[in-house]
C-alpha cells in the first residue's frame, strides 16, 4: 500500500515538475504567449468595423467570428509545443525519463493551455462587448470556450509532436488538427448562439465536456507514440 502511495506521489510529483518547467520557460518567453493574444484582439476588433454598426448583425456573427478566431490564435502556437525542446536535446531526456512520456506530454498539453487557452478565455468577455453580446451570455462564452480550447491544445499535442522537426510545421500542423477541431468549432459557436436567442444549451455543453474528457484521456497516449515515431 505505502509502494502504491509512493508511486502515486512520484507521478503527481512529474506532472507538476513539468507544468511548472514549461510556465517558467514561458515566462522567460514572453512573446510567445502574447502573439496569439494579440491575434485574437486583432481579429474580434477589426470585423466589426467591416461589417458595420448594426447591433443585430454583430450579434449575429459575434459567436462564430469569437470561436474561429479563438481557433486560429490556438494553433498559432501550437507548433512550438515540442519545438524548443526538440532543438536543445530536452525532448531525448523526456523521451528516456523514468516517468511515464503520457504523463510528461499531458503535463506540456496543460502548460499550453494555461499560457495561451485560459488568457484567451480571461479575455474573451471584454471582446464578446464589441458584438454586443448580453452579459447574461459571458458565462456561457467563457466555460464554452475553457472546454473549446482545453481539447485543441490536447489535439494540437498529436499534431505538434508528428510534425516537430519539420520544415513548415505549421501548415501541415493546421492541416493535422482542423478536421479534428471541427465538432469543437461547430458546438462551442452553436452552443453560445443558442444562448444568446434565449435557448436551452445544456446539449452542447454536455458534448464539449465529453469531447474535452475524450482527448484528455487519449491524447497523452498518441502524443507520446507520436513523439517516439518523430524521434527515430
């Protein structure tokens, strides 16, 4: 029993070691968690003003244009997610560590996701304003966009890992996970639009949750296989 409890310790103990690894290695880099942030701003701020004022035509767009954007801005960083370790020889050391490589890559998934997804998320109710989308809506939004985002940098890891490496990762990476990203997109808008008209939206919660538990559960795996394949 006490050899159970050591080497659930031992596995926690990795997981946090890595998240924290990765947070302060963003923190020394702050660049590349504020270039999706800005991306995103730039995107929901400039379509109003080509679309027009009209208050109902933004708030008919505002959903859509808020997930595709916050889509785009999470893979604009996803390719970077193995690359520096990859290039300073840390991604052997990860490979050949004692604790489990699906530990370890769940760990750089939430470490991602923490840098670049939950920002986006923070920063999502202050542009949602700019389509005039009603307060009573933010909170749909935000945990729409927590589940959203969460499952593409879990995605984003398979796809990160087959292409680390790779002369214009980013393209093929884009073209890896867009299919896969697609329920999420579709969902997570749909679902923020039927909030807005007043709608029931527990379904589409319900299915970004258990989209979300689906690739937390599996990713790790198919990240680690994929970082071995990559690394033969």
């Amino acid at each position: 029993m006490k050899e159970l409890e050591q080497s659930e310790s031992d596995l926690i103990a990795g997981l946090v070691a890595i998240i924290r690894r990765d947070l302060l290695l963003a923190w020394k880099r702050p660049g590349d968690a504020v270039n999706p942030l800005m991306f995103y701003a730039m995107v929901c701020t400039l379509f109003p003003l080509a679309t027009g004022p009209s208050a109902e035509q933004l708030l008919q767009y505002g959903p859509g244009v808020l997930w595709v954007a916050a889509l785009l801005a999470t893979l604009l960083a996803l390719n970077g997610l193995f690359l520096s370790d990859y290039e300073d020889g840390s991604l052997d050391q990860l490979i050949l560590s004692p604790q489990p490589l699906p530990l370890l890559v769940l760990g750089k998934a939430l470490a991602h996701w923490l840098v670049t997804g939950l920002p986006l998320v923070l920063m999502s109710p202050l542009l949602a304003m700019t389509f005039s989308v009603p307060s009573n809506v933010m909170g749909i939004l935000m945990l729409t966009l927590t589940l959203g985002t969460l499952s593409l940098s879990m995605l984003g890891s398979i796809g990160a890992a087959l292409t680390v490496g790779l002369n214009r990762g980013n393209a093929l990476l884009s073209l890896l996970i867009l299919p896969l990203a697609m329920p999420v997109l579709i969902f997570g808008a749909r679902t923020v639009s039927l909030a807005v008209a007043g709608d029931a939206t527990s379904a589409g919660v319900y299915i970004l949750a258990a989209y979300c538990m689906f690739t937390v559960s599996l990713s790790p795996f198919a990240t680690a296989a994929a970082l071995k394949i990559s690394n033969e």
